[in-house]
C-alpha cells in the first residue's frame, strides 16, 4: 500500500461496506447507486474522519505528543471523533470550537463531554487565535500539544484517504464494478484531496466530485490541490495534481454553512425511506441534495453507475430535531 511507511494507529472498523441502493435509484428514476458507508467507521459513532486520525494521531505520537488539539464548529463531526481517538489512545484533547456556547448540550457536543475533551469557545475570537493560546498555555505547563487541523484536513491526515482508494479500489474489483464517478461532500478539503492525490497515483480512473458545502469552486479546486500535492510528496510521490482537475460543485451552499435547508431536509428523508440510511444536516445530506439535483437535471446520466461516499455525521441530526420535524 502506499501509506505503509507513515506512522498509523488503528482507530476504525476497516474495510466500511460497499452497500447498493436500488430502491432510492428507483425512486429517482436515475443511475445505479452505491453507498461507501464510512458513517460506519466505529470510532465515537463513526464518520470519515477516523480514517484521518489513524495518520493524524499516528503522527502525534510519533512526536511525543500527550495532548490533541483541534478546531470545529459546534456541531463538528471531526472534534467529536478526535476526542474519541484521544480517549481510545490516553492523550488529553482539547477542543476549540468557534462562537459563544449554545443553551443545550446536545448531538456532537454532548458526544465531546462524555468523551471527556477540554470544550472551549473561541466566543468574539477566531478559533485559530484560540487554538494559538491553547498550545502557547500548554507547552508552558509542560506538556506536549499536537494541533490537528480542521477535519485533519493536511497532508498527515490526507493518507487516510490514500489507503481508502486502495480499500475501495480492491471492493469495487471484487463486485466486478467500475463507477463512473464518487460523489462526496467537501469542505476542508482533505478527505478529497486523498482520493485525488490516490487516484493519481494509482490511475484510478472514476471522477471524483466534490459537492461543496461552505466554498467556491475555485476555492475547493485550489485547497484540494494543494493538500493533494502535498499528500503526494509525503507519499514521496510527484506532486502533478492542478486545480483544473479537481471536480467540484458549488451550485448547493443553501443559506451557509450548518443552515438546514429544503434540499438536506428532503435528501436525509429519501435515504432514510427508501434504504434506511441515515444522513447528517451538515455535510451528507446537502451532498445528498446536491447529487439528487444532479440526477434529476439529467447531468448525471441514468446508465451511469454512482458510488456516494458517506461520510457520517448522524449524531448532529438531535441538534436538528425542531427543523427536520418542521413542516415547510
């Protein structure tokens, strides 16, 4: 495997299932669809970042860390999973978490007490003037802080997504399948940058589409390029992907980020209906929404055959509760 020399610690249930869903292709009158169900990850509920931090914690340690630091929103799938993966490996986790704290404690942030992070707002402040202070704070007590980025979207969790190709990869020749392309939703760039920086490598030839959450396309292009050539010259590979390659989406941002919309609203419905699959409001659903717009303006083909790359996220839906309930 590509990744077999970088620093790995073992937090997910690998390989996640490669599951069809023929009654939701029904449904749309589209293309075959297939589900990589990384919502199935194991770690703290699951999600697409344990595959991240098993390279990204990987390195931590590698360096002498004890404690994990990082950066999310309130409701931020990849603080809840790293503090999982700082409880399953002894570290200390701090999490920085931007705005004022909210009234309830629920979904993701409740998941971060239990597990037993260091919560902290960066209120008027922005996360990274926070996150600064914290690690400044801590090698002053003599401790050893390691900052995770947001999403571990960098080129020492990127690899993460490297080794997913090849998991994948070896699923999809089994099945004896060939996708034409694998949608997923992007917005810190790195779970993308992984794949494309692998399927260069590797000549893996589906499209790798990107449905933007909370950036432009140029934006998306650029940030997965850049992570992804720097993924490859960690690989000790060529650095050769441009932005002109990198596939992105940038026509479903709805009102912005975490604001739950019609489009994830009827997205989370159809997968939950018609295959039993539950989406998140943030990132898989206005994915979902955005692939389901695609199939029904007939830019996504109907003889195509569509792999959605589930990235978890499923216990921010308790935050949500009043919205999805509510009648449009």
């Amino acid at each position: 495997m590509l990744t077999d020399k970088l620093p790995r610690v073992r937090l997910a249930h690998l390989p996640t299932p490669l599951q069809e869903m023929p009654r939701l292709a029904r449904a749309l009158g589209g293309p075959r669809l297939f589900v990589k169900r990384d919502d199935q990850t194991g770690l703290a509920t699951g999600g697409n970042k344990a595959r991240k931090l098993e390279f990204s914690v990987g390195e931590a340690l590698r360096g002498g860390a004890d404690t994990l630091v990082t950066l999310g929103a309130v409701q931020s799938n990849h603080a809840r999973q790293t503090a999982a993966a700082a409880a399953l490996c002894g570290l200390r986790c701090i999490l920085v978490l931007r705005g004022q704290a909210p009234s309830a404690v629920t979904g993701n942030l409740l998941l971060d007490h239990l597990l037993g992070a260091q919560v902290l707002f960066s209120g008027t402040r922005t996360r990274e003037e926070v996150a600064e202070q914290v690690l400044a704070d801590e090698r002053a007590a003599g401790r050893r802080p390691y900052l995770v980025p947001v999403g571990a979207s960098d080129e020492f969790g990127a690899p993460g997504f490297v080794a997913a190709i090849e998991e994948v990869g070896a699923q999809l020749e089994a099945e004896g399948l060939r996708p034409d392309r694998i949608v997923l939703a992007t917005s810190s760039f790195g779970t993308q940058a992984g794949m494309c920086a692998a399927a260069k490598a590797l000549r893996f030839e589906a499209q790798i589409a990107g449905i933007a959450i909370d950036g432009t396309q140029a934006e998306v292009q650029a940030g997965v390029a850049d992570i992804g050539n720097r993924t490859l010259r960690r690989l000790g590979l060529e650095p050769s992907l441009t932005p002109r390659e990198v596939v992105a989406y940038d026509g479903y941002l709805g009102a912005g980020y975490a604001v739950l919309g019609e489009p994830e609203k009827e997205a989370i419905s159809l997968a939950a209906r018609y295959e039993g699959i539950l989406l998140d409001p943030v990132y898989t659903g206005r994915a979902m929404a955005g692939l389901v717009d695609l199939i029904r303006k007939r830019e996504v083909g109907k003889d195509e055959t569509i792999l959605f790359w589930h990235t978890g996220g499923s216990a921010a839906l308790h935050a949500y509760a009043d919205e999805l309930l509510a009648r449009p």
